[in-house]
C-alpha cells in the first residue's frame, strides 16, 4: 500500500491575529492538512482556542482540519468541534477511562478518529482501539505549547505503531518539535504524516518551508511505503 507523505502545519504557531490569511496561505503553500492544537488549559497548562475559531477559520480552505483536543473531558464538546467544520478529531488516551466510547461518538458524528499517546504513554495502549482508528497521532513533545524540542525516543514508539497498523488504513503521525532534520528519521521509522508548527511559520517562506520537511521525509522514508 502506497501511503504519501502528508504535512499538517499546526495553525498553533501562526499570526492569531490573521488566522484566515494564515489558513489561505498554507492551503496556497502545499499544506496537506491543518492541525488544529485545542487547548483548554486544565489537560494541557495552556489555553489555545475553541470550536467557534475552527467554524471561522473553515471557510478559508478545502483542506483536512485535523483537530487535536488537548482537552477534558472531551465527550461534552464533540458535537460543537463536529458541527465546526473537523473532519478528523483526535483524544489523548490520557484524558478521561473511557476512549472506546469517545471514539464511537466522532464516528457516530461522521467524523474520522484520531488517538493520541504522550510521550509517557506505550503503544499498548492502542492496541484494543486499532480497529475503530483512523489515525494514531504520537506526541514527540509534551502537549501544550509549540517550539519544543524533539523527544528522540518517540523514534521507536513510531517503529512499534507502524508495525502494529500492519496494512491497516491508518495514518501514523507524529506532533512536537518535528523539523526538515529530523523528518527523514521519523518516516524512515513509519511515521506519514507529521505536524509542524514552529518550524512551517518560524522564518522562511511558507512553501519553502514545507517542501524542506516533505522532502527530507520522502528521501528517508523506510520500506513500509
Ligand atoms: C503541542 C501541539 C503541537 C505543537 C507543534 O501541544 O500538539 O502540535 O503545536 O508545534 P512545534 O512544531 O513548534 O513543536
Ligand atoms: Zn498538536
């Protein structure tokens, strides 16, 4: 199975006060979709934005809105994150005991799904979830903030979900310090898509930057392709 390189630029680390413009112009600028970082300052020691931010920004583009809910609970806030305009919704496995349930409600919305793992959490953790998964999203950084650096161990955690999705249809990506240097190591591990936040918006053209990752990871990527 072929699985493309994908690079999602996480709209955490752009201008808010032109988040439209900003949104525009990573569609005109190759993005493949857009992470959304959800914050609500109780899972996560920071507050980022919410489901009216997403229904405003949505019009400005065709592209994936991948949102990750750095939040908890969760269940309470779906439908408006749904109804928003996400078309992938991703849960921290860390935030509430009941992440089958959660999971059945986004499909139930009609929505794809999305688990997360923090750094602290092993890949166990999937494994009872993998046939209601769309996505698994692996934190390289712990969640909260953008401009972190890379956790290097999350470089085996990749290598043990690729081999766990086998040929599944689910998307392996990767969140937190992910730059053109170390994205070679990252698909090469089985890791397809990854998020950029810091490194998409901090200097550099916006296209440019983009293509720097896409093609460090497509130069390494390993033979899972
Ligand atoms: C951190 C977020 C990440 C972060 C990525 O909690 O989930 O998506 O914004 O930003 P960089 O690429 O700058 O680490
Ligand atoms: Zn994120």
């Amino acid at each position: 199975m072929s699985r493309p390189i994908r690079i999602a630029p996480s709209i955490l680390a752009a201008d808010f006060s032109r988040l439209g413009e900003e949104v525009a112009a990573l569609d005109q600028a190759g993005a493949d979709w857009i992470h959304c970082d959800v914050m609500d300052g109780h899972f996560v020691p920071n507050i980022s934005f919410g489901p009216e931010v997403i229904r405003a920004i949505r019009p400005r583009t065709n592209l994936l809105f991948d949102v990750h809910l750095m939040i908890a609970p969760v269940d309470p806030y779906l439908e408006a994150f749904a109804k928003a305009g996400a078309d992938l919704i991703s849960i921290h496995a860390e935030a509430g005991p009941h992440a089958h349930r959660t999971l059945q409600a986004i499909k139930a919305l009609g929505k794809q799904t999305g688990l997360v793992l923090n750094p602290g959490t092993p890949v166990s953790v999937i494994e009872p979830l993998i046939g209601d998964l769309d996505l698994v999203l692996l934190m390289s950084v712990n969640p909260g903030f953008g401009g972190q650096s890379f956790i290097g161990a999350t470089l085996e955690k990749i290598a043990q979900v690729r081999a766990l999705i086998g040929d599944r249809p689910i998307a392996l990506e990767v969140d937190g310090g992910v730059t053109a240097a170390n994205a070679g190591d990252c698909a090469r591990a089985g890791a397809d898509t990854l998020v950029a936040g810091s490194a998409v918006f901090k200097g550099g053209a916006l296209a440019d930057n983009i293509a720097a990752i896409r093609r460090a990871a497509e130069a390494a990527r390993g033979d899972w392709v």
